[in-house]
C-alpha cells in the first residue's frame, strides 16, 4: 500500500522470507514474529502461468453487476474533483489484518496522497487506481492501487485494496482489482501481477482466488522496539 517511511516511530520492522536462514537471525533478534503474508502471482511472465488465462476471470468479475455503486479510475494523482472524497476513504485501511505489527497511525489527506502518487512517478513507474463510487452520492467507498513498471519491463504490483467497513459485502473489493487487472493486461498483455496479503486477511485472499492468483511464497515480519 501506499505508505510513508515517517509513519513508523519507535520501531523496525524486517521482512524474511518463510523458511530461510535470515528468518532464524531476525526471529532471535526481534524476540516475536508480527505477520505473515502470502505472496501471490498472476499473469505469464517466464516460466510461471498462472491457473486463468490473463483476463478470463477478471473480466467475468468486472462484469458482474453491483447495483447503487458504479466505478471510476485514473492514472497517476488523484483528480482535483476526487481528491477530498478519496483521501476520506482511505480509512478502509484502517481495520486491515496486520498482526502484531505496529506502524503507527497513518493519516492520508490530500497533500500526502499526491506527494505519494508523485513519488511513484518520479522512479519511473505509473499508478492506477480504480475506486468504487456510491451512486446515490458520488463518494468513493473503495479503492484498489496497482502500480505498473515503466514500459512493462518486470512484474506489477498491487498496493492497497479496501473498501470501507459500511460498503462492505456487495463484492466491490473484487470488481476494483479485476478491473486493475484488465487495465494492466490491455497495455502489457504478458505481465505479471504480484500481490502480498496477511495471512490473516481471509476476504482479501478468497478475492485472489476468484481472480486467478497463485501463491508463490510467505513472508515473514519481524517487529522490534526500539
């Protein structure tokens, strides 16, 4: 997800992955192991296909119908006329399954998500987001980030999806990625598309499912006090 290497205070985190000798180095130092995720693939890239053919059943999940909502996307930062409804948002991040771990409050206003979407940009990749709109209103009420490597050159990756606690249930959090899915495959049809979430995080990972990913590896974090 989008985050900022000031909203961690007081603390290290280290990230191994399962099963490596570096995991037992970390582990004896930080004395408590905080989260484990589960990194997942979609799409072909070298020798790694994924179970779905890219598309097939993202595009079947995008058409799914999710009446009162209606989605909307962009490239890069965040509109002018959207800016204030989607840093609103982004407190569907706030119940996320993460463990034990700790990185302090995390506060998104408009000033810190264009500073991040400009970060992206500056190293040469490019962000998509697609959000789900509430129709009876025009706020968003969910989000799904994928950042794509300039020219295509490599895998992307998913950043944050969320959908806010009120909104939940209506399959929003599966359109939006699918969605991001199908945009990345219309411009770089060979690209793979990475995905790390908590091991904890049953709804998320059923979305990866439906969607086609495959788990690749377990990553291990690693908290301590400082």
């Amino acid at each position: 997800m989008l985050r900022d290497a000031a909203d961690v205070v007081e603390v290290q985190v280290r990230e191994v992955q399962a099963g490596v000798r570096q995991r037992q180095y970390v582990a004896e130092a930080a004395r408590r192991e905080e989260r484990v995720t589960e990194g997942a693939l979609a799409g072909l890239c070298d020798d790694r296909p994924a179970p779905l053919a890219p598309g097939r059943a993202d595009r079947r999940v995008a058409e799914q119908p999710r009446p009162g909502y209606h989605l909307t996307a962009w490239a890069g930062v965040v509109p002018a006329d959207l800016a204030e409804t989607y840093a609103a948002s982004r407190r569907a991040m706030d119940d996320m399954p993460m463990g034990d771990t700790d990185y302090g409050t995390v506060i998104w206003d408009v000033e810190r998500l264009v500073a991040a979407a400009e970060t992206i940009e500056k190293r040469g990749d490019s962000l998509h987001t697609v959000a789900a709109v509430d129709s009876s209103d025009g706020t968003i009420v969910g989000f799904s980030e994928l950042v794509l490597p300039a020219g295509g050159e490599g895998d992307g990756q998913h950043y944050g999806t969320a959908v806010l606690p009120e909104h939940r249930g209506h399959g929003l959090a599966s359109k939006m990625k699918a969605e991001a899915v199908l945009h990345a495959h219309s411009l770089y049809p060979g690209i793979a598309l990475l995905t790390d979430t908590a091991e904890d995080n049953a709804s998320m990972r059923r979305v990866n499912d439906r969607l086609g990913y495959r788990p690749t590896h377990r990553a291990v974090e690693y908290q301590l006090d400082l």
